[in-house]
C-alpha cells in the first residue's frame, strides 16, 4: 500500500472498529513494532491513545511527538520491567501492567525521584492461571489492590488481561469485569484486534487493537 493510500485505510479502519464498540469504549491504538508511517497516518485520523509494548521503543518513537501533540495519550500495555520504572513514570500517561508487589515499590520510588505526575495504574489479572504470563492471579488481587491503594502516590484505576489464546475469551472478559465491579474500578482494559467487539459488549472500557487498525506488520 502507497503512502498517500495508507492514511485512508488507516482512517476507515479506525472508523470502523469505532462504531463496532460505541461511543463508551476507548480505542487504545497498539503501536509496537509499527513504522512511522502509519503512525503518523493514525495520528492524522484522530487517534491520540496509544499503547506501547516495550518502554525503550516506546520513548524513541513518542519522546519528540509528546511535545507536538498536546492530547496524546500513551498507556504501557506490555510487561515492565522495574529497572525501566523511572523511564516509563516518564513517559507514560497509563500504566496496565502492574501485577507484583516489587514493582509497585519501584514505580513509587520512580515517582518520588522524579517529582513527576504519577501515572494511573491498572493492575494486570492472569485469569487463565498461566504460569508464563504475567499477572497477579485472582486470588492474590485484593492484597496487591490494597497495597496500591495504600501506598501509590496515584490512583489504580482498573484492571487488564489478556485471555489464554487456547480458551474462549468470554468468560475471562466476563470474569474481569466482574473483579473490577466487585472492587470499584472504573476501567477494564480488555480485547485486541480479534475480539475487541466481544470484550466491548462485555464490559470494556478500553479495547487494545493493533493489526484490525493498522494492518498486517511488514515482515
């Protein structure tokens, strides 16, 4: 696809998939590992959530742009490491991904170093139970939940997951919103580009799509 056709695709898509979850959803644009110009074509459709998978990428590609877009919204949506917690209190608007105690401490620690705003959080749910994924396991979420509220010098504002690939996404979108209901939390990050409309008609407050907006990444 030319470069002068990539912005009407790119603003079709996004068209689409808006209309698909409706006026209540946000749509969170999963960027990683996008090139440039499609960046910069769904920044010219009105997209200004973004979601980033890894922080050094993510600060390479939005650290100049952050100061030219006034409304840009970046939300780290991919596993964080607490050695990159300073970086990412830096740059991001959202952390989803918060699932341990450790790193609670150093996203704190990262806050007070820096004197900066402190990033929204929601915590990261491992609803399948599976043992590669991060996540905190719904059993152990009220003591991490509590420990954030306690201690975080912002706010925990939700909950994400990222259903096991194997299962019917459903019932772990069913099962997230449930746990976010059931401890008054407003957000519920949940949904990529295969079933975002599930997840919407499910109780998603925002929805992390990538390829259903920008297209296949080139190889």
């Amino acid at each position: 696809m030319s470069p002068d056709t990539q912005p009407v695709s790119i603003r079709e898509a996004r068209n689409r998939i808006l209309s698909e979850i409706g006026p209540e959803v946000c749509l969170v644009a999963a960027s990683k590992r996008q090139p440039d110009d499609r960046i910069e074509a769904c920044l010219k459709a009105g997209q200004r959530v973004f979601g980033e998978n890894r922080v050094q990428e993510a600060v390479s590609r939005w650290r100049d742009r952050k100061g030219t877009v006034s409304d840009l919204e970046l939300r780290l949506i991919g596993p964080l490491q607490t050695n990159k917690a300073e970086d990412a209190v830096q740059l991001f608007s959202v952390i989803e991904t918060l699932d341990r105690e450790k790193l609670l401490k150093a996203l704190t620690k990262a806050v007070a170093k820096t004197g900066l705003a402190a990033p929204d959080l929601l915590i990261q749910v491992n609803t399948g139970d599976e043992p590669q994924k991060g996540g905190v396991s719904v059993s152990a979420l009220p003591n991490l939940l509590n420990a954030t509220r306690s201690d975080y010098p912002g706010r925990v504002v939700g909950l994400m997951c990222i259903p096991p690939a194997s299962e019917p996404a459903g019932p772990h979108f069913a099962l997230l919103k449930s746990l976010a209901d059931r401890h008054q939390l407003p957000q519920v990050s949940m949904g990529m580009s295969g079933d975002y409309a599930l997840a919407a008609r499910l109780g998603a407050t925002h929805v992390r799509v990538g390829t259903a907006l920008f297209g296949a990444r080139d190889a």
